[in-house]
RNA sequence: GCGCCCAUAGCUCAAUUGGAUAGAGCAACAGCCUUCUAAGCUGUAGGUUAGUGGUUCGAGUCCACUUGGGCGUACCA
C-alpha cells in the first residue's frame, strides 16, 4: 500500500515541484479514527515553504490521482496529517493475497542478486558457549534470516583463532589436570582454565592414552583434543538452539595464506606504518581515530588489529555486497580501528555494518553474576536451554533491542515458560490448527467468496495486521532490528486471540465461517512465517 | 579522565526512527469455561519518560549540561 501511495506522490510531483525531492513517510496512525496510514509530508514542507500546512495539505490531496477502489476516503486531520482510508475491497483482498502467497507471503525482492555475508558467535574454542554467546548467536542468526527474507544470498560465517597465548594456556591447563589424574602434586594456577570440562578433557585423554603422555607438551595432543572436544560442544550447543555455520573461517588461515605479510607491506608502502620501540605501529590518529596502535608486537606476534583487518580484505575480495558483524559490547572499542585500516586502504566501508549488542546481565539472589570462561564462573548456553527449551531461549533474545542491557534472573529463566511471550504466539498458532482439523470433517471448506462477510472491529483489524506484515520484515531488515519482529508478532497475536473469543466459526452461518476460515487461514500463514524468521517452531498442538 | 551503550508503570521491556491520547507481559485487584484449546478473553489500578535547560507546529526520541549504571580505554582477543 505504501508503494501505492509513494506512486500517487511521484505522479504530482510534476506538478508539484516541492515534491520532488521530499523523502516521504507514511505511517500507521495511532488511532483507527485518523485512517489507516498517515503522511506528515505538508507539516515537513510547511516549514522549508513557509506557508500554512492546512493548505499545503489541501494543494498535496487535490493533485493525487486516488483509486477509489482503494482508497475511498482522505483528509486533513489536526496540524496538518494526511489520512488514507482504505476500502473495504482493498482490505479483505489482502487474505487472497496472503492465501495465495503461503510460505512466501512477506517475503520480498528488494536485494535479489545481492550477497551478504554475516558474521557472529566467533567464539575461540576455549570453552562451552556461555548465555551471552546466546544472545549474539540467536541475533545473528536472526538477522542472517531477515536478510534472506528480503532477497539477501546470505553466507552466516565463524571466524575463530586456535592458536596464541590463549589456546596454550588451555592445553596447559588440561595437561595439569591429567597429570592431576594420574597421582601428581601439581600446582594450577589462577589464570589458567577452571571449568569442569577441563578435567572431563583429561579424562578422556587418561582413558584413551593411559599414562603415556606424561611428557607430552601443552601444545601437544592436549591443546588439540581440547580444542576437538570444545568445538563439538560449541557445534551441538548451537544446533541445539537451530543454528548452523556455512563457513568456518580460521585465522590461520591468515597466515599461511601470507595475507597478514602482505597487509603489513601495504600499509608501509602507503607510509600507513612506523616501527617504534621494536613494534610497528599503524598511524591511527592520522585516519581520524584517537592514537596510533600496535599492529605488531616487539616480540614479532602481531595484535588482533592486523589480521582482523587482513580478515575483512578477504570479505571483501568474496564480493559481499553487505558485511555484517555482530559483536558484544565488549569489543565496542575495537572496531573502528579496523573500520579506520580498511578504509585508508580503499575499501569500502560503506558495505560493512557493525552491530554491537548489550550484555545480558545474569541477576542470582538479586546479585549480578559475574561470567568468566577463564574463571569457570558463568552460565551456559546448554544449562539455559535444558531449563527453558530452545523456543523460549530464541523468542527470548528475539524479542529485545540488540542496544538493551538484558538482566534476568536466574531463578525467573527456570519458570521463564510462564513468562515468555513465545507460547502466546504458537498457542495462536495451535488454536488454529486446532480448528481447522476440527472443520476438515464437517462440510465446512475456507472460501474468498463471501469476504464481504467479516464485519466486525475485531475482523477488520485483524486482516488489516496481517497487511502490515511484509512492510515490518523490509523495516526491521533495513534497520537489522530484529526485535520488531516479535512486537509485531505480539500485537497479531492479541487480535486472534481477541479474535477467537468473539468470533466463532463452528456453529456459525455457512457463509460467514467459511469466510472465516479463510482469515484464519492467512493468519496462520503470517504467524508462521513471522516465527520462522525467528528460528522458532509454529506448533500444531500445544 | 576519555570513548561507546543505557536510564520509560512495582519488575522485564515496547513505542512505526521527530508525530496525534506513551503501550505490552509479569505482579495486584474484579469478572468470564455445558459450544472451535482458559498457555485465552474483559475490566480496574499503576507514569512529572532520571533531572535541568534548549531546538520547533510537535520531543520518550534531537542538542547541551547534571545524576546514576554497563562495557571498554593493552605490545590480551
């Protein structure tokens, strides 16, 4: 409909040059009284015309050429809206349209062709995903479906490192625990790896190579097996939430390939480099950031900042037309470095997209729970979605801005079924199947012929919802707000469910229920849909 | 100190990106099941949108300052 409208308005723009390059806006009102969607464009120009918005409005409407059949209303409300009334016709023809387009109904073609390549979780293999590695799993996969939705190829990608200071200290730390097992004193430091899945490793690796590995290195088996072993874990805890990767990118790859050598030489031949102090650091503060970095350390071992760039050039030379990266707030402050380097190389930055998301804060007793891979102290992804299953764990963080603090608390996660909005959604969706096996043996079959039928308040808002649907993918893609979704699915919900309980379809006037069933019908496509988006199952039973 | 993010009902969060009377869930209170699933529906109560100023037809939203929180601020990733 807003298409519609944004053609009605391109066509008077020849006659009205203050149209021409006005960005236009329609929105849904607050209020059925003020119509069913809303343009603010007199009240923009009013100021830039300096003239009356009343008029102006006036002068906008006599120039649009509005199909009856669709529109069969307009007017001028308070300071100077322009409200759109929509046709009964045009209202009921949406459930055709839903009917007719199933599975794909609010899909849409606006980036067909183009590729997008997303990035999250990108946990080292260190240890089991904890609940904030959740939030930024479940996102990512929920953005990386959004894009798809709007004609997005998308590529979701791993990128992950099992080499450095951090994976030696793991393997480490597992060779203590074996040497624990077969009867040594050790001493295990502070800062090595506390978790129970450290010694559930060394068991394994006692039980497969007895004692023979007592003067095995820490880099040796021991930091493999480890890393074998946690990124299984890794792997099935994101299956289990309905995540998979298609590519998994090591950054030793990085290396081998001599991508870090030649990334180097490029910013010294672009004089982007200087050694100092034995490292060689990269002249930030001449690309507009606050001081120059370390890019490679005086022990020879180059930071993040280098092959995370080097990383992103191989982005771009895959030809992503849109590179999106999901991060923790914790890293908020190592991107713009890497913008900044990439940019002063030429590339173009415009095509990344970087997403930083608030941490979920775990509340015990009222007291905030730390987490710490190194210090065993967190809460898994796994034990989250033992007690609350994997829908209410996606739905959960689904459903809130990706820039929100999350607190919650613990105990509240154990009965979060209770809670979560996720069951109101698919019981929507079960009532429906419910019904509708129930009509399939009476003599009862959907049919668009009497839509004419569906009068109520109640009817009309609902199909008028289920109108809104594409246009809330395309918005929350466009802004790669995911939550939007959920609220929109929340607000569906409420209607059906308002919907059921004052209008019945079983023991109803032939017409009237086979009219319904065909809206019932629509919406059981939009809610389905709308969950699949979100990586959560529509139920049939509940 | 500096940078990013945040502050909305008792609690957890929305608010169409500057729009018309700030909305949901949970908790509280009062109702609704002999008819398609009560994991539902209806109603009541709950707000100086942290504070102060500013920008304009119009501010929860933008700007400045203040207060309070989160994350950073490495030759860790």
């Amino acid at each position: 409909m807003k298409r519609y409208l944004h053609s009605l308005f391109d066509k008077a723009s020849s006659r009205l040059d203050y149209l021409k390059d006005l960005t236009l806006h329609f929105e849904i009102p607050p209020n059925n009284d003020f119509g069913d969607l809303s343009c603010n464009a007199a009240l923009l120009l009013s100021k830039k015309l300096k003239r009356n918005p009343r008029t102006l409005a006036a002068e906008i409407l006599e120039n649009l050429e509005i199909d009856k059949n669709i529109i069969y209303k307009t007017e001028i409300a308070g300071p100077g809206f322009i409200n759109f009334f929509y046709t009964p016709a045009f209202v009921t023809g949406i459930i055709a349209e839903v009917l007719e387009k199933g599975d794909n109904y609010g899909r849409s073609n606006k980036f067909e062709g183009k590729r997008a390549n997303v990035e999250f979780v990108s946990a080292n293999p260190t240890g089991p995903l904890t609940v904030g590695h959740g939030r930024n799993a479940v996102c990512g996969d929920t953005v990386a479906n959004l894009l798809e939705w709007v004609g997005y190829k998308v590529d979701r990608e791993y990128y992950f490192n099992n080499a450095g200071r951090q994976m030696r200290v793991l393997g480490d730390s597992v060779r203590l625990r074996y040497l624990e097992l077969l009867g040594e004193e050790v001493q295990f430091p502070d800062e090595y790896y506390q978790g129970e899945y450290i010694k559930d490793i060394a068991e394994e690796i006692k039980n497969e190579f007895g004692a023979s590995l007592k003067n095995e290195p820490a880099e040796g088996k021991f930091k493999i097996k480890a890393e074998q072993e946690i990124f299984a874990d890794i792997e099935k805890s994101l299956i289990s939430i309905g995540i998979k990767f298609d590519l998994f990118f090591n950054e030793n790859l990085l290396y081998s390939d001599k991508k870090i050598e030649s990334l180097l030489g490029r910013f010294k031949e672009k004089n982007l480099s200087y050694e100092k102090d034995g490292a060689v650091w990269l002249k930030l503060s001449e690309l507009g950031n606050e001081q120059d970095k370390v890019i490679v350390k005086s022990t020879g071992e180059p930071t993040y900042r280098l092959p995370d760039i080097a990383y992103h050039i191989t982005k771009f030379e895959r030809n992503y037309d849109l590179i999106i990266d999901l991060f923790g707030s914790d890293h908020n402050a190592t991107y713009p470095d890497v913008v900044a380097g990439l940019q002063a190389l030429g590339y173009d930055t415009s095509k990344m997209k970087v997403l930083i998301h608030q941490f979920v804060t775990i509340v015990e007793n009222g007291e905030i729970v730390k987490m710490s891979t190194r210090k065993a102290n967190y809460i898994t992804l796994d034990e989250l979605v033992d007690e609350a299953k994997a829908d209410a764990v996606r739905y959960f963080f689904n459903m809130r801005n990706i820039s929100s603090h999350m607190n919650f608390d613990l105990a509240l996660a154990k009965k979060q079924s209770d809670e979560n909005p996720v069951f109101y959604l698919q019981y929507a969706h079960a009532r429906i199947c419910s019904i509708l096996k129930m009509v399939s043996e009476q003599n009862l079959v959907a049919s668009t012929a009497n839509l004419h039928l569906l009068s109520t308040d109640v009817e009309i808002q609902l199909i008028k919802k289920l109108h809104q649907f594409s246009e809330e993918i395309l918005n929350a893609a466009l802004q790669y707000e995911i939550h939007h979704i959920c609220v929109y699915l929340e607000e569906l919900a409420a209607i059906f469910h308002k919907f059921y309980t004052f209008c019945r379809i079983l023991g109803t006037e032939k017409d009237l229920a086979e009219a319904r069933l065909a809206l019932i019908g629509a919406v059981k496509i939009v809610i389905k849909n709308g969950l699949k988006i979100l990586g959560v199952n529509a139920p049939d039973k509940m």
